[in-house]
C-alpha cells in the first residue's frame, strides 16, 4: 500500500488519480489532517445513478440548499466552493457506480478533472481492489 501522508506530504499535485488500496476511510481522513489536507468522502457503492450520484455530492462536499442537481450545478458549485485549501476526495464504490451508470462517472470524472485544474484544490483519489484491472474509463488515469 502507498503510504497516502507521505505523497500529500511531499505536495501531490491536484488531480485524478486511481489508488489501489484497502486503506479505510478513517485512516485516509487522518493522513489528509495530518499533512493539511481537508477531506471528502465520496461512496458510491450504493449510487445507482446521476441523481443519486448529485444527492451524494450536495451531502459530501456541503453545497449550498441552492444546488440545482445537475452537471452543470455541480461544476460551478465545485469552482464557488474552492477556497484555495488542498482537499483529498476519496471516491470509493466507483466501479458499483460504473456497472448501473457509466454515463456518470464520465462526467463525473470531466468535472472533477477540470475543477482541479482550474481551482488546484482537489486531490480526487479512486480507491480501487489492489490487483484489479482498471475499467477502461480509468486507465489513463494515473496511479499512486
């Protein structure tokens, strides 16, 4: 397993990355504290689709009541909420997500890709099985 403190530690750059590791959340939420990170928990694995995905978004990252749940909502709510603090977002569950919706992981995936290039806040990291063959939509994504 990567030990995840010392990557945040060492400054790992914003972006979309896939993380092969049965670390826990808890664990993952303490590494991020730790080296001065916020964090988001993302768990889709009982996500079926777009609307639950959006529903689980407004909880995970505290959008406003205004949230329109949509992709559109959901990138501009992402740009307004960036605060220029590093912030881990630990999706776990995407493959569930993947198998009922693969439109939305993505989209999910643009949107996320493009706010951590524009705001350089986020750090999202796809925690996946140790061993398991990236989904297709995944694997140019790289990994830690």
């Amino acid at each position: 397993m990567t030990d995840l403190r010392e990557l945040l530690s060492a400054g790992l750059r914003p972006g979309v990355y896939r993380w092969p590791s049965r670390a826990i959340a808890d664990q993952v939420r303490r590494d991020a504290a730790t080296a001065g990170f916020g964090f988001v928990l993302l768990d889709t694995g009982e996500i079926h689709d777009k609307t639950g995905f959006l529903d689980l978004c407004a909880t995970a990252f505290d959008l406003p009541r205004w949230f329109g749940r949509n992709w559109d909502a959901l990138a501009d709510s992402l740009s307004d909420r960036s605060t220029g603090e590093p912030e881990v977002v630990l999706w776990r569950g995407l493959r569930h997500l993947l198998e009922h919706d693969h439109d939305t992981v993505d989209v999910a995936l643009q949107i996320f890709v493009e706010d951590t290039t524009n705001s350089g806040q986020l750090r999202v990291i796809i925690q996946d099985e140790p061993g398991a063959e990236p989904p297709d939509l995944l694997s140019s994504l790289p990994v830690l």
